[in-house]
C-alpha cells in the first residue's frame, strides 16, 4: 500500500501540488478528484503529492482500484485499521453487527492529517458498496474525513463525484513544462527551443514525452535529437508512439503506460457502458485538419456516412457525451473551471465556428493517428487511402471557416 516512486522529477504542476498540499494541511479534510484523459500524468501527479505528504510525516495510503468493491473495501478497511481503527470494531463489521463502510469512515472522521489515495478509479458506478452513485456519498468513496482522499479518475464530470470533490481536470503540460520534461530525460538531445517544439509536436501529453524522452535517452537509438526524432514522426509514428505491446490487451496496467493502448482503455470502458458510437466518432473527428468542428456538422447521416453504422441523434449525442465525460474531447464553451474546483485555469481555447455552431476539438496532432486506430494510416505510401477518400468525400459538407476573429488588447 506504499505509493509508486515517480522516476524522474515532476514538470508544470505545480499549482495542482500546491492545492492538494493546503487541501492535506487545511483543516476538515475531503475528497479530491485528479480527472482528465488517459496520459496526462494523473498518476505521477498523485505520487509526488504522496511523496510531499509522506515527507512531512503523515500518513499515506495508496491503493490500486482493480475494479473489484470488495478489494476496494479491504483496502480502505485496512488503511483505517493503520490509523487506529481498532481491530475489535472490525471483528464487529466481520459479523455484522455494523457495517463495514460505516465503520471505516466514522474512524476516519476522527482522525486528521493523514492521505489516502485510491488510483485509476475510471469505473465509479461500480465503486459500491451497493448500486447508488458515488455523488451519494455512501459507498467507500466519501469526503467525509478528517483527512484527505485522493482519487485519480478518467471520468471528468461533476455528476459523477458530487458537489462536495475538489475537482482538479488536468491539462495538458505547457510547452516549457514538456521541454523541461524532455531536457530532464536527454539533455543531449538539444536545445531548450528544440526540446520545446517537440513538446508542442506531442501536444503536451505526458506519457507521449515520456516515451519521446526515454527513447533519446538511449545511446543505441536511431534517432538521437529533437528535431530528428520530430521529423521521424511523421513517417515512423507507429514505430515511436503508436507501437502494439503484447501485454497490454491483458493488463490494464501494462496498457496504461503505453501511447497506442491508453486512450483504448476509456474508448473500450464507453463502448461496455453502450456508448457503441463512441470509437468511431473520435475516428471520425480525428480525420479532419486540427481545427474546433461545429457541432451541427457531426450529424447522424454524417456518421453513417462515414463509419457505415446506423446512428440516430440520441446515439451521436450521447457518443460525444461519454467522450468529453473521459476528457478525449474539450468543448471551449463548457471546459471552464467550476467555482469549486480552483485548481486548474481553463486551456487555450480554439478560435469559435460559425455562428450558432457549438464547436467540438481537433485532436492533438499527436494523437490523430492513435485515435484513427488504422495501422495504415501510419504508412507514407498510403496517404491517399481509405482514410483520406472518406475525408475528401466529408469535406463537400463542411461550411468554409470564418476568418480568425481579431486580437483585441484593452
């Protein structure tokens, strides 16, 4: 129950430490929520604010969700048993003269100062016990403590976690943060500059960086710089980032530290949820040119245009629903930061569409090729394939974009 060891130092988030740090400090305890999509760094996030809470002599708990509530409930039974919980208010919740959940949150009520993490909670509605939602609070994920619960999470909406979770929707890095994460792993690899224009090439995404920084870092690799490892992308992504691992079909772990097999994780969790939509409409998406797409564009004739599957529009609503609620889509008119959740400032937004158009993402760069989930797209010779006939077919139905709209200083 000891947290990982982050390997290599933590970049550009520091606001978020800090907020988790003063929520630790601050007197009354909580429940905070580290969401946002699959690679953004949720999980080294909550293992430097375990590092730092751990440093300053309080306790720490980290438990893996295995998506098993039993497990789920021994875990934090014996995260309280660590704090006092005594082992003769357990034997009562073994027999049950009480109940379990109760008992283990009446404790850690009384007790203050201390962090319990629960990591990859990207299935809350079978976090339990029993079949109520986790905004209830009355399963084992509560902000009830004299602590503070860290939970890190795909799942990025409000609904989910309840008025009372501190709400920190991750980024993201910046691309100072990217290239200080870059120069961190190969500082022989280039420029500050370089090392930056690399990091905007992989649209911030940490895990993307990270395997960037990891393969510059070996002497043996082919290519050795910035820049040459950002002009390889273009030709060789599949071989860079979007690589198969034999293990990740298998384990969920194995998959969650790899670029091609991470996003899989949150389209395979939708589309077992019934969102049957979800995987082919971020395919879809990811076939136009980075730019924010109207909304009223993304049609249900459209999708079965495209994919060759029957949609209707409660379908596609809800297809977009459930992949802005795993944070693979930001909607500029909705992605601003709730007055509860102070911690993270809004992105850059996009330049909006036409008027009454409610604009959807691009996807990063980085990231088009993965969520097409076509191997061939990768191939140079077959840039004019199926892919891209579909695109020039679409692009008839696509309204001419509005001239960038003037800066204006006050």
């Amino acid at each position: 129950m000891n947290p990982p060891t982050a390997s290599a130092r933590v970049r550009g988030r520091e606001t978020e430490l800090e907020r988790i740090g003063g929520l630790v400090r601050g007197p009354g305890g909580g429940m905070v929520v580290v969401c946002g999509a699959g690679g953004l760094g949720k999980t080294t996030l909550a293992a430097e604010a375990a590092a730092r809470t751990r440093s300053e002599g309080r306790v720490v708990v980290w438990i893996r969700w295995r998506n098993d509530p039993g497990q789920l409930g021994q875990d934090l039974a014996q995260a309280a048993h660590i704090l006092g919980l005594p082992e003769s208010r357990l034997e009562e919740a073994r027999t049950g003269r009480v109940s379990l959940v109760d008992a283990v949150w009446e404790h850690l009520a009384t007790m203050e100062g201390w962090l319990i993490v629960v990591d990859n909670v990207d299935t809350p509605a079978r976090v339990g016990p029993g079949s109520g939602p986790s905004a209830a609070y009355r399963g084992w994920l509560r902000p009830h403590g004299g602590g503070l619960l860290l939970v890190t999470s795909r799942d990025t909406t409000r609904q989910t976690w309840g008025p009372d979770a501190d709400l920190i929707h991750l980024q993201p890095l910046a691309d100072n943060a990217g290239g200080a994460v870059l120069l961190d792993a190969a500082p022989h690899a280039g420029t500050e500059n370089e090392a930056e224009a690399l990091a905007a090439r992989l649209s911030g995404l940490s895990l993307g960086l990270n395997a960037a920084g990891t393969y510059l870092s070996v002497p043996t690799s082919l290519h050795r710089t910035f820049i040459a490892y950002q002009h390889a992308l273009d030709t060789e992504f599949a071989d860079l980032l979007g690589a198969d691992h034999p293990a990740a079909a298998t384990d969920p772990a194995v998959a969650r530290r790899v670029v091609r097999h991470t996003w899989d994780l949150s389209l395979d969790q939708l589309h077992s949820d019934g969102y049957a939509l979800a995987r082919p409409v971020l395919q879809l998406l990811a076939l136009f040119e980075p730019a924010p797409v109207p909304r009223t564009l993304v049609t249900p004739e459209l999708v079965t245009d495209a994919t060759g599957l029957p949609a209707t529009t409660a379908t596609v609503d809800a297809a977009l629903a459930g992949l802005h609620q795993y944070g693979l889509l930001h909607t500029p008119e909705t992605d601003e930061p709730e007055p509860a959740s102070p911690a993270m400032g809004p992105a850059p937004a996009p330049p909006p569409g036409p008027r009454g158009h409610r604009p959807l993402p691009h996807l990063p760069r980085a990231h088009e090729h993965l969520a097409r989930g076509d191997r061939r797209q990768f191939d140079p010779g077959r840039r004019r394939g199926r892919g891209h006939a579909r695109q020039d077919r679409l692009a008839n139905r696509t309204p001419p974009r509005p001239p960038p709209r003037p800066q204006y200083t006050p």
